[in-house]
C-alpha cells in the first residue's frame, strides 16, 4: 500500500491522544485495531520519511497532526 504524505497525515491524525501529562497529546497507534495497524505504521514511515529528508519540519509535522 503506497499513500501520499496528505493521506498519512490524516490518517495518523485518527491515532492522536491525550497524555496522561497534562495538555500534552501523542500517537497512540493502540487506538487502532490490529487489521489496521500495518497502514498507520506505513504512514508513520511515510511522515518521518519526510522529515529526515527535509521536506518537513518535525515542528510543522507535529502542527499537522494536531499533536500541538
């Protein structure tokens, strides 16, 4: 399965919660069924992909999901 940054994004954006510290949210990919796991992986790849290669800031990324 090959998906877009876009497409990881939103994705991934289904498996942001709150921590149990206060005001401060992460990826807790045991949100997510297991049939579904491999998918949020792969688009966990896809993401950090793009911010090892330049393409996003971890910052910005962290923006996207919502994360901040």
């Amino acid at each position: 399965m090959n998906i877009t940054f876009d497409q990881a994004v939103e994705l991934l954006k289904n498996a942001v919660k709150y921590s149990t510290i206060e005001n401060q949210k992460h990826l807790d990919l045991s949100l997510v069924n297991a049939p579904e796991r491999v998918k949020y992986q792969e688009a966990l790849m896809v993401v950090q992909s793009a911010v090892k290669r330049g393409e996003i800031s971890d910052q910005e990324l962290k923006s996207l999901l919502g994360l901040v």
